[in-house]
C-alpha cells in the first residue's frame, strides 16, 4: 500500500514537473533542447506521411463504399471474421444481385418471348460486370487498403509511442537542467546534476531506438510500406 502511494505521488510530481515545463517552453520563460536536425526532419516527414496516408485510405474506403451506412451490418460481420482469423465470405454485388434477378425474371417470362430474351442478355452482362467489380474491390482491399492500414495501425502507433517516450524524456531533461542552474547549495547541485546525466543517458537510448523505426519507413526515395 505504502509503494502505491508513494508510486502514485512519484509520478504526480512527474507529471507536474512536465506540465511546468511544457508551460513554460511555450511562454518562452525556459529553455528548450532541440533534437538533431536530421532526426526533426525524419519526424516531420513521418507526420506528412500520417496525415495523407489517413485521408488516401478514408476517400478510397469511402470510393469503394459510397454508402458505408447501408453496409454497417456486412462490416460489423467483417470485423468478427477478421478477429477469428477466417476468410470472409464473398457476397456478390448489387450488379450480380440485378443479373440474378434479370435471369429469374426471364425464366417466368419465358427465354422465347422478346421481354424473356433481352433479360437473359442483360442480366448475363450485369453478372460479369458485377464479377469484376466485385474481383476490383477484393484486390483493392488486399493490395492497396490493407498496407496504409498497417502503417496506420501498426508502425504509426510504433512511431507516436517512441515519440511519445522521447519528448517526455526531454522534458525530465530540461526541467533538471532548469533546477541545477537554481541550485545554490553544493550539495542539491550535485544531485540534479548526477540527475541530469542519467536523464541524458535514457534520452539517447530513447534517439537511438527512434532512429531505426523511422529509418525503416523511409529511404531517399520515399516512403517504403
């Protein structure tokens, strides 16, 4: 109990100590240690690549289903295939469904009868472009939608949560750095200073395992998925 408690207002203080130097940075009243040049600009391109990859990944869904309402039923039933690691059931298009209907009208009109005959005829041409729209969506979920969702759900989250751990660390940094420079006994500033360099050496363990993730995503010419 005692631990929790003293967990608890360890990282209150934390917190607090953060917010106080976020404030301050922004009010210009305390300095601010800037990352390396090359790792900000590896940032700035990963939040660019975020940003378009997110709106490109939202039109085409929304290309792809115009009206996701009336699909609700049919992505909710997606979601739980997924999640259970089984292949979804092809459902046929709205062209199909026409050409089906083409085809079974005609048989009760008759094949010989001129209604009957043109309905055959269209109804087969409905069935095959319901056929490739249905293969053009399929191939567009696997080898387009499902890519830009990876990076958004998987290596995004990777890049903001080592993000995330960086800029906090920079905090702790710059706010020792702040508090030794206050420090009028010999004794508190040896103690925020000894501070300051295992702040200093978790940062560059923080940089140096931020690096490779960014590196990964891209190369000189552009972004790889």
């Amino acid at each position: 109990m005692d631990f929790s408690v003293k967990k608890l207002a360890s990282d209150a203080g934390v917190f607090f100590s953060r917010a106080v130097q976020f404030t301050q940075e922004n009010l210009g009243q305390a300095e601010k240690t800037e990352l390396d040049a090359h790792f900000e600009n590896l940032l700035a391109r990963a939040d660019c690549t975020k940003n378009w990859t997110e709106k490109i990944f939202k039109q085409t869904e929304y290309l792809l289903q115009p009206n996701p309402i009336d699909h609700t039923g049919a992505r909710i039933e997606e979601f739980f295939y997924e999640k259970l690691d089984r292949k979804i059931p092809s459902r046929p298009t709205n062209a199909e469904l026409l050409g089906q209907y083409m085809q079974e009208a005609a048989k009760d009109f008759g094949p010989g009868t001129p209604y009957g005959s043109t309905l055959i005829k269209v109804g087969e041409c409905q069935q095959r472009l319901g056929g490739a729209e249905r293969e053009f969506l399929q191939t567009s979920a696997i080898s387009f939608l499902a890519p830009l969702r990876n990076f958004l759900e998987g290596d995004w989250r990777t890049i903001s949560k080592e993000r995330r751990l960086l800029e906090n660390r920079r905090l702790d940094l710059d706010a020792s750095k702040a508090r030794v420079k206050k420090a009028k006994a010999a004794e508190a500033k040896a103690a925020y200073e000894g501070e300051v360099s295992i702040i200093v050496h978790n940062t560059q363990i923080s940089v140096t395992y931020s690096l490779p993730c960014l590196f990964f995503f891209f190369l000189a010419d552009g972004v790889v998925f």
